[in-house]
C-alpha cells in the first residue's frame, strides 16, 4: 500500500479507505515482482483477453457495411485500442492490481475506487447481453430458431448460466483461466476461422457476394454525425484490453511477458473483428442479418450451400462455448478488484466476505442477484429490447469514464513516479494517453445522442435519461466513500492485503 509520499494529501489520513501509515511506499509496495508459482503464460493470457475483448456477437452489426466495416474497425482500433494496448502494458509493469490501484497511486483512494467500480458495474449490466447471445446460438443447436424470441428461454439461459460461471469462479484456482483459454480456442478463434475460410472460398470460387467488393467499398459512406457516431461507438467494441493486468503476477515474467501478451492479444482481436465480418457480409444479405443470430444465419448459408446443413448446430455449440468463456473470465476479473478496494475499508464488511477458496463470495453474491433480477426482465417484458439496449449503451459511457481516469493516471504517474521500475514504457506516453483519453471523450459525449431507430421514449429526453442512469451508476463509490466507517477497515496494522497478491498465485490447494 502506498503511504502520504504518494502526494494525494487529502486522500493519505489512516482513516478507513485509507493507506495505512506504516505501509510502505508505492515505489517498494506496488512494483510488480515475480510469484512463487506462475501459473499464466504468453499464450494463455492472450486468449484470456481475446475472449474478453473479441465477442463474435458484434460481427453482424459491422457486416452490413461490407468492406466499409474495415475502415470502421481501423478507426477506433489506432485511437483506443493500440492507446490502451500500451498504457496498460506500462501500468500493469510497474503497479500490480489493475484499475483500482494504477488510478489510486495516481489521483487517490476516492478515483481509484470510482474507476474500479465503473468496470465492475457496466460488465454486470453487459452479462445478461452476452448470455442473451448464448441463448440465440443454443436455440440454433436445439434445432428451433423461434426459441432466440422467447423471453422465458432467454432468462432461464441467462440465469443458469450465469450462475454455473459464478460456480467456476468460486472454486479458486486457475480453472477460470483454462476454461477461459479453451472456451476461446473452440468458441471464438475457430469459428472466427471457419467463416474466414468459408468466406475465402466462396469470394475465390465465383459464388455471388451479397455486398460490393470493389476498391471503393472500403470507405463507408458519410452522413454528417450519424457517421461519426458510428466510428466512435465501435471504441466499445475494444473495450477490456486491461482487464486482465490484475493476473500479470501469475506470469513467468511479467515484464516482459505482459506487454508480449498485449500485442498478442490485440493482433488477434483485428483479425477475428475483421475477416469473420467480412465472410458474414458476403453471404448473408443486410437486410436479414440480426444482432442475436446473424453469425448463425451465415454459418446456414454455407453449410446449406456445400450440403452439410447438420453443421450449424455444432458450430452454435461453440459459439456458445466462446461466448460462456468470456462470462467466467469477466466474472473472476473486475470483481477482484472491486475486492481490493473493499478490502481497504471502502465497502461494508459483508461485501469483503471471501469463501474457503480465498474467492471474493459477497461480491460474487451481489452481482449474481444483479443479473437475475435483469434477466428477469425478458420474462416481464418480452419486447424490452430497445430500452435494453439502451442501458447497455449508458452503462459503457461509464466504462468510458474509467477509460478517461486510466489514460490520466498513467501521465501523473509518469511525472509523479518516475523511479517506479516499468518494465515496459511508453514512447511519447502524454500523446498515446491524449489520444485515448480525447477519443473516449468523444465516445462519452455521443452516448448522449438516441441511436438510430430508438422509440422506447421521446428523443428529447434520451440526454436526461442517460445523465440519471450515469449518476445512479456511477455515484454510489463516492457515496460508499463519503459514509465510510473505520470499522469497515479490516487490514492488519501493516496495511497488507490479501488482494495485493493475486489470489490464484497466493491460495494454492497446500495453502487452503
């Protein structure tokens, strides 16, 4: 933990929340050092991020434009994606603990635990839309589309799911990890593959393409900000390249380990963004295409053309198998840090509860009553799509603002802390950051505008609903943080936490 040296003097009291005075500095207490038993490698971290990042799910949206979806994904891929790549890399190398802690070091207790939250409370709004898609790929496998419309099958997919990936996660250990890597081997990488093949084929053996391939497709066509606002919305399509920097101590070597994995990760994300979009665009027409089944309609196209129509449903299987993967891996990562914050007295001490396993229980415990009670909405109202979809897009103007407080953070952090050892750094770190930050900005700031076709209330007040949903959401760290109590800090007089060693790497099967 750090100590008052850190310079955010209002936050450096040994009240709760606080770091405890006799901790030691930031530059000894939070450097990255190498773990007893690694457990994670290059690879396998790789794909960790790649099924948080790369859901197939947003493909069919992006396919409409053809090859002008390329140009989409470059975009927000050089200005995001590459940005959060590297300062990721770089805080990850010099400070365990992800978010919650690069942030604290930088602007104090108070962001620190407002940034963590911000990614723990979007992802629990986002579990019941990706769970949403496992229950249009397995109606696929059931071999009854019409199941994808039934609200019933969806909330019950959500919940059981949902809670077989809590189960997963409560056990401890590193069985997240190696579901998470196989789940996206199987469930995202090769079904990416196998549209890009399909695709292949079908452009080279003459079949009819159902978008324009010439060279002048590649430039989408502009509409004044309907157009820009496209470009900046596909920035979430990014999102999660950080998240998991909290599991960079489990690696052999982390310095130089974490930032290979990055890149890893991030060639991958393009690829599987990219040339899967295409092969769906070249086979489906637009007008058919859905959110919730388009990959599965173009996997019917092809297997129903070469004559092997069985094999949509064993495809649906692992796209499902994808899509769960990213579950487990979201359920074990943000709310580990939401733990860390917790542990230092910002949170009641029935949110700080940890099972046998050394597992964050309480929190799991809140967000799954979180999720049930959103999936119970596709039971009570049926056709609650929009507004649905409308939540999600507010609660990721939230992940933005947690974007905009890391990009700061890693800039103070450079002239706060510059003898903290990194690993890897940054060339040009305040303009890569800048660049990040004022394309989140703008991401943020057209969150206020109502998509294109929304009717679930007046276009007039969307801007007042987005700002309330952002205060309900976004405000309870601070309230958390303003009614703190010292009885919540439960740290020993050292300020140790057992956050501040993963608990992968620290609470082995001996260790129990």
């Amino acid at each position: 933990m750090s100590s008052s040296n850190t310079g955010a003097t209002p936050e450096s009291s040994p009240a709760a929340g606080q770091p405890r005075p006799t901790a030691a500095r930031t530059s000894a207490a939070t450097q990255v050092s190498r773990p007893a038993v690694a457990i994670l490698g290059v690879g396998q971290l790789a794909l960790l991020t790649l099924v948080v990042v790369a859901s197939l799910r947003s493909l069919p949206a992006m396919a409409t434009y053809g090859l002008g979806s390329i140009m989409l994904y470059l975009i927000p891929a050089i200005v995001f994606l590459v940005p959060t790549a590297l300062v990721a890399a770089e805080l990850a190398t010099g400070w365990k603990g992800g978010i919650y802690v690069w942030v604290r070091e930088a602007l104090g207790n108070r962001w620190g635990f407002t940034a963590v939250w911000l990614q723990w409370i979007q992802n629990v709004v986002w579990f019941p839309t990706q769970l949403a898609f496992i229950a249009g790929a397995l109606a696929f496998v059931f071999m009854d589309p019409s199941l994808s419309s039934s609200g019933f099958f969806t909330a019950v997919v959500i919940i059981v799911f949902y809670w077989g990936s809590t189960f997963v996660t409560l056990r401890g250990g590193n069985l997240f990890a190696k579901l998470g890597s196989w789940g996206g081997i199987l469930g995202t990488l090769l079904p990416a593959a196998l549209l890009i093949v399909f695709g292949a084929i079908w452009v080279f053996s003459g079949e009819k393409s159902q978008v324009p391939l010439d060279a002048s497709a590649v430039i989408p066509p502009f509409t004044g900000l309907a157009s820009i606002v496209l470009i900046v919305s596909n920035v979430l399509a990014y999102a999660g390249m950080e998240v998991n920097a909290v599991h960079v101590n489990q690696m052999k070597d982390p310095g130089k380990g974490y930032p290979r994995s990055v890149f890893l990760a991030a060639g991958l994300i393009l690829l599987v963004f990219i040339l899967p979009t295409l092969a769906i665009s070249v086979a489906v027409p637009s007008k058919e295409l859905g959110l919730t089944n388009g990959i599965m309609l173009a996997f019917g196209v092809y297997f129903d053309h070469w004559g092997m129509g069985w094999a949509t449903a064993a495809v649906s299987a692992l796209i499902a198998a994808g899509a769960l993967a990213s579950v487990i891996t979201w359920v074990a990562g943000p709310s580990k840090g939401v733990l860390a914050a917790a542990e230092t007295g910002l949170l009641p001490p029935m949110l700080q509860r940890r099972n046998k396993a050394g597992v964050q229980s309480g929190i799991l415990m809140l967000q799954g009553t979180i999720v049930t009670i959103l999936a119970a909405i596709f039971i009570v109202v049926p056709n609650v799509s929009a507004a649905f979809v409308a939540l999600i897009d507010m609660a990721a103007a939230l992940y933005l603002i947690m974007y905009m407080l890391m990009f700061a953070s890693a800039i103070v952090l450079r002239r706060k802390e510059p003898t903290v050892h990194r690993a890897y750094r940054v060339a040009a770190l305040p303009l890569v950051a800048g660049v990040g930050f004022v394309a989140c900005l703008a991401a943020f700031l057209l969150a206020f505008i109502p998509p294109e076709g929304f009717t679930a209330f007046p276009p007039a007040a969307y801007p007042w609903v987005v700002g309330a949903v952002i205060v309900v959401l976004g405000a309870p760290p601070l309230v958390f943080y303003a009614i703190r109590r010292p009885s919540w800090d439960r740290r020993p007089p050292d300020g140790s936490l057992l956050s501040d060693a993963h608990p992968e790497a620290t609470v082995s099967p001996e260790g129990r």
